[in-house]
C-alpha cells in the first residue's frame, strides 16, 4: 500500500512538473529580410526580428539576377513556394523567382531568367560551418549552415514572403 501510494505521488508530481516546464511553441515568421550587402538574414514577425544570420551568397553577389547563369542572387519580393526536406544542400526552402517582373526583364533582353533559387545548407559539406561565409560560393543561392538550416526549417512555412535587398 505504501509503494502505490509512494508511486502515485511521483507521478502526480512529475505530471505537475511536466506541465510546468513545457516549452512554448517557437513563434514562425511571417516574413524573412535578406541585406546582401550586409550578408545578413533576418526572421521577422512582424517588426520584431526573431532570429539573424550571416549567409553566404552567390559567386557574383552586386547586383540583381537577370538571366539564367549570371550566377547572382536575385533582388526583390518573392515567397518561399516550397521546401525540400531532401536537397543536396541538407534542407532548401525555394524562393519564388522568377516573378512576374524578372519575367519580364528577361523576356526584354531575350534571355532565360533561370531558377531553382533557394536559401539552403550546407549538404555534405556541413563540417566547414560557419567557415563558409567567408567566400559567396552558390550559384544565385542564399547559403547557411547545416545547424542554421535546421533550425530556420521549423519557424518558416511555404508562403512566407521574402524580400531581398542589395
């Protein structure tokens, strides 16, 4: 008799605690900044800046994407369409380029605008960390490491919008 009861007091208490040291949920963004000449990325909610990262970005990082292969990060307003839970690069959320403008820039300079534009990790490459940002390396991509990645993965759903900055 002692013992249930000794046993049903520790689980009362460990219910009890349980309740109280529950994490609450971490707020998502509702939109992501992207200052290429800073090389920073902000999640915001709102005004308030919920998470900021150093990013690496393309081998050409001064100036707006305009064609396929220029190797530049595009500029301007875009969404996050989707995400890629198996990308090379360890997690990818797609950006929504080429809209409707570099459409038709490209379409004025008788080029392809190109695509598959993506903030990304680090893939197999992930033991360089933090080291990456010290060369823009992706090919119009915005990079973060391995640990960034998985930690942005949860707080930005498809349809956050995206603004992206010189």
């Amino acid at each position: 008799m002692v013992r249930a009861l000794l046993l049903f007091s520790l689980a009362c208490i460990a219910g009890w605690t349980a309740d109280k040291t529950t994490v609450p949920p971490a707020k998502k963004a509702d939109r992501i900044v992207v200052e290429k000449s800073a090389r920073t990325m902000k999640l915001m909610l709102g005004t308030e800046v919920l998470r900021t990262y150093k990013v690496a970005l393309s081998r050409e990082p001064i100036g707006a994407k305009e064609r396929e292969g220029d190797h530049r990060v595009p500029e301007g307003l875009y969404v996050i369409d989707s995400k890629n839970s198996h990308s090379r690069f360890h997690l990818a959320l797609h950006i929504s380029y080429p809209n409707a403008t570099d459409r038709e820039k490209a379409r004025k300079l008788g080029v392809k605008p190109g695509g598959d534009i993506e903030i990304h990790g680090l893939g197999k490459y992930g033991w360089v960390g933090s080291l990456q940002r010290q060369v823009d390396w992706t090919d119009g991509c915005i990079a973060v490491t391995n640990s960034e990645i998985d930690e942005i993965w949860p707080l930005v759903p498809v349809g956050t919008a995206l603004e992206i900055r010189p």
